[in-house]
C-alpha cells in the first residue's frame, strides 16, 4: 500500500470499505440477515421513487380561485366544464405548486393545493418508517449505534457529533430570522384582513410563500413578474456559462446536431475544451430545460458518463446532462421562457454540478465523481451561487426579452436583497430536514418518524398545522430521505457554510472573474473529483481549516 499513489490508495480504501458495506466479513448468520434487510431496501426505494414519480394529484380550480396567477400561468392549461363552471387543471408538480402557494389570492385555494401536495405521496411515509427500522437493524449488524454512524465514517464530518456540532452553531441565527419573519408576515396578514374586513383568524404554513411575496412587493417595490422578463431563458444560459468558461479557463462550443442525435428536439449539446488548446477536450454536456409529459419533473444534473484514464494513455471525457422543468418553449422565439432570479440561482448551482462533473480528473471511473462524500458534493455548487447575489454579475446574466437592456445596478440590488430575505426559508428548511434527518437515523432503538415529523415542525419550523385537525404532513414527499441523503440531509447547511467560506475568503478578496483564482478553484476542488478526501482541498484552497464564521456573519446581515 504504501508504494502506491494516492488516487491508487484512494480505491483500494474504498473498495475494502464498498465490501465491508455489502456485508463481507459478518458471521453467516449476520450475514443473511444483512442480505435480507438489503433486499428489502431496495424494494422500498424504488416504491418510494416510483410514488414520487407517478402520484401527482389533479387539481381543479375556477378563475375565481385562480386570480391573482400571472398572465403566462394560464396559457396552455387544460380545461373542463363542470357544475361550478369553468375550470382549469392545476398539478402538485412544481412549477405549478410554487406559482399558487405564491399568487394566488384565495386563502382557501393556497390550503386546499398545500393539503393536495402534503398527501399525494402518504403511501411514502410507512416506506419510510420501514425503512429507518430496517437502517438501523443492519447497521447494528456492524457493530454501529446507529445508522448516521455507520454513514458518517466515510464522509467529511465522520461521525454524528461533528455534523450536529455545526448545525447548533448556525442554528440560532436561522431560528432567529425565521421567527422574525413569521411574525412580521402575520403582522401583514392581519393588516390585510382588518382592511378586507374579514376575522382573522391566524398565519398558517399555505400563507408564508403569499405573503413573503406581498412584503417584498410592499418593502423593496418588487415585481416578480417585472424582473422575469430579465430573465430569459436563452439568454441566462449563454451568460451563464460564458462566466464558467472565464472563470475555469475553458472554451464552450454549442454543437449542432440533428434529432436523432438527442432524445428530444429541444435538446442541445455542448463541446467543452480547455481555453488554451482548442484540442485538449474536457467533456460533453446536454441540457434539456423545459417541461414534457413523462419527463423527470425537477430541476438537476445527472452524470452519464465518468472519466478515466485508459491504458494506452488516452482519456475517456466526461459526459454531462442537465435537467428541467421549465415552462414549455414557445414556438415564436419572441416569446422565450422567463425565470425568476431563484430559478436563475438554481439554474446556477446545477450547471456548477455539470462542470465538477466535466471538471474532475482521475485515473480511475469510480473516483471520478460518483464517490464523492454526499456532505462536498453541493458545496462547489452552492458557491457558485454567490455569484447571483453579486450586482455586477447579475447585470450581466440579465437582458429584457424585448428591449435586450439588462438590469440596473438599482434593480440588481433590489432583487438581490428581496432574494436574501426569501432565502431565510431555504435555511431554516434545510436546518430542520437536516435536524430531522439526525434525529430519525442516530437513534439506537426504533423511532416514530411521524410523530418526529409533527413535534420537530412545530418545536423548530413554529408550524401551526403539522398534525393538527388530522393535517397531512408532506414527510412523504421528501426525496432525500430515500435517495442517498439518509443521515446525510444535514450536508446542505453544512456545504452552505463551507461554500460561503469560500467565497468570502478568495474570490470576495481577489475578484468574482480573477482568472488565477478561478484556476485554483478548479485545481483543488473540482480537479481531484474523488480521488482524495476532499478536506485536503478545501483546505488548501482556503489557506486553513473551514469555519462558520462567514456564513454567520452573511445570516445576521439580513436578518
């Protein structure tokens, strides 16, 4: 072992580690138990995936119960005639579910589409239940307290202590910005219903995305459906990455391919090549962006393809595909897609997960990006971010669908600080699922996921619905929870703080498109993929070991 290189230790410690995790090495009789409870799981993930898939509940509501939905949210929608009229079909995929909880001005409409969302997957929850039981069965099976500390030994954190260590320390920032803003979005409700002359009768769960979107309006003069048409689609794409090609040192070339060369006619593929050798060939990537029948209905990037050295020397590139739901595209190019800025963020973060993809370079497949500890994997990503929340950049990702003109440096700070104060509910969102995921798999004897579910959101989200009057929770809803995050949920917070150190700590510093600092980026923390622990390059990029005090700082400026 020790005559080999790292990246050649890296696979053997993992391979050792990817048999020990399939049970070589347990006594026979632990050993079939283990093979059963794998079996097992297995058979609930994929019910679980396939219920998220398939169980979408139709809604149907009138105009009436509609109003306040922008223009472009009708447009195309299916229709039926019924006793109370006209209706129109409304799902409880996104971007459907988002655009009511937001706009829609009946209180009863945004309650009855939360209600219809939160129980459209219940079949999940026993899944789930099932499944965190039979976790902590096999990892007991291994000597291990729990199933987070069977996880956690090949992640960043290693055990349970240390990923809650860095939950508690941003915690009471978060919990203090979210109760700040509850009780200013009831203040506001109330406000509402006294001028409507109507009782009111308090703030629930189905008002915190409307009345987050009045406030904005009301504080930071604030049209969402303005600053979309900022926005297009087309547009933010080639800014986009015509930021990452600078910053990373790469050149990107849009292929022109005929139908059969991709699943579908909206497709497009992209050639990406390094920025001083037009030769030097990094990868592919497709993107396929906007909403069809039968097509993975999230925003996200898979890989199709890692890269690896092959033994005559050459390489085999990357391939790279991203994913969305965007709204249709217009068939008349004067009428592109808009987004949102959140849209654009996220729009963001997931291109940044294809260039760490594209970017990775190793000499074996299985390190290149797919055993990544789950607690890194975001952090690159979530960095990127920052660059949405820069004026500058901002301006430069914008240009009105019809005049071309871009933001201005009072708008961009505009939706920049109305952004900041919607993203307190990400945080504490990921806080609690993060809080949550820890509580239902560190446990070392059975535990009632629901019931956690229902005391956690009342005790940390100040839920006044969660299991109330027979109230469906969305628990059944939670991908995450079944699709590689189990114990691991709490890595969104914990790659949020490591991503703003980052930030704050080089490019904050040298410059948002300093091409030294981009290139170092890529080299420490793209580059090695999973060929290394990957602390080793955060910590060299960072000149130190990481702490929270950037991201603590960033919360308490937008309280």
């Amino acid at each position: 072992m020790a005559q080999l290189q790292t990246e050649d230790r890296r696979l053997v410690d993992k391979t050792i580690q990817l048999f020990h995790n399939c049970g070589h090495g347990l006594e026979q009789g632990k050993a079939e138990i283990f093979n059963q409870i794998t079996f097992r799981l297995n058979e609930l993930e994929l019910l679980h995936r396939r219920n998220m898939v398939e169980m979408v509940n139709n809604m149907w509501f009138t105009p009436i119960e509609l109003d306040g939905l922008p223009e472009a949210f009708f447009e195309g929608r299916l229709m039926r005639t019924s006793k109370r009229g006209t209706q129109l079909m409304v799902t409880t995929d996104s971007p459907d579910y988002g655009d009511v909880m937001q706009y829609a001005r009946n209180s009863e409409t945004r309650k009855q589409m939360m209600f219809a969302y939160n129980i459209r997957c219940k079949e999940n929850v026993a899944i789930l239940q099932e499944t965190v039981d039979l976790r902590r069965k096999r990892a007991q099976l291994f000597g291990y307290r729990s199933h987070a500390a069977f996880m956690l030994r090949s992640q960043m954190a290693q055990t349970p202590d240390v990923a809650l260590s860095t939950l508690s320390r941003v915690k009471d920032a978060v919990a203090e910005n979210h109760k700040t803003r509850i009780n200013t979005l009831a203040k506001l409700k109330r406000k509402h219903m006294d001028a409507a002359r109507v009782p009111y009768t308090g703030f629930f769960d189905w008002d915190l995305s409307y009345y987050g979107r009045i406030y904005s309006q009301a504080t930071y003069s604030y049209d969402t459906e303005e600053i979309m048409k900022y926005f297009p689609v087309p547009h933010v794409i080639r800014s986009i990455l015509k930021i990452f090609q600078r910053m990373l040192g790469l050149q990107i070339f849009k292929l022109n391919c005929s139908d059969e060369d991709t699943w579908h006619p909206d497709v497009e593929v992209f050639e990406v090549c390094e920025a001083d050798d037009e030769a030097k060939l990094v990868g592919y990537f497709y993107v396929d962006l906007y909403k069809r029948e039968g097509k993975y209905n999230s925003i996200t990037q898979f890989p199709i393809c890692d890269g690896y050295a092959n033994p005559d020397g050459t390489r085999q590139v990357p391939v790279s595909a991203l994913m969305a739901n965007f709204p249709p595209k217009s068939p008349d190019p004067a009428k592109p897609t808009l987004l949102s800025h959140g849209s654009v963020k996220t729009l963001m973060h997931e291109i940044g997960h294809v260039f760490h993809h594209l970017c990775a370079r190793t000499k074996w497949s299985v390190l290149h990006y797919g055993q990544l500890e789950r607690d890194f994997v975001e952090t690159p990503s979530k960095m990127l971010e920052q660059w949405c929340w820069q004026p500058r950049i901002l301006q430069k990702i914008s240009a009105h669908y019809i005049t071309g003109h871009p933001l201005s440096e009072e708008k961009a700070e505009r939706v920049i600080e109305v952004s900041r104060y919607n993203t307190q509910s990400t945080y504490m969102d990921n806080m609690f699922l993060g809080l949550y995921d820890m509580a239902i798999h560190d446990s070392s004897s059975q535990i009632d996921v629901l019931q956690t579910f229902v005391t956690m959101s009342r005790e940390i989200q100040l839920s006044n619905t969660a299991g109330h009057y027979g109230w469906p929770t969305r628990l059944g809803n939670i991908a995450h929870l079944m699709s590689g995050y189990d114990a691991r949920y709490y890595s969104y917070v914990w790659s949020e703080v490591h991503s703003v150190d980052m930030f704050a700590t080089r490019f904050a510093q040298e410059g948002l498109e300093n091409p030294e600092t981009g290139l170092d980026y890529r080299r420490e923390i793209l580059q090695p993929g999973a060929g290394r622990p990957a602390h080793i390059g955060l910590e060299r990029f960072l000149g130190r070991k990481p702490n929270t005090t950037a991201f603590t700082k960033q919360l308490n400026a937008h309280k």
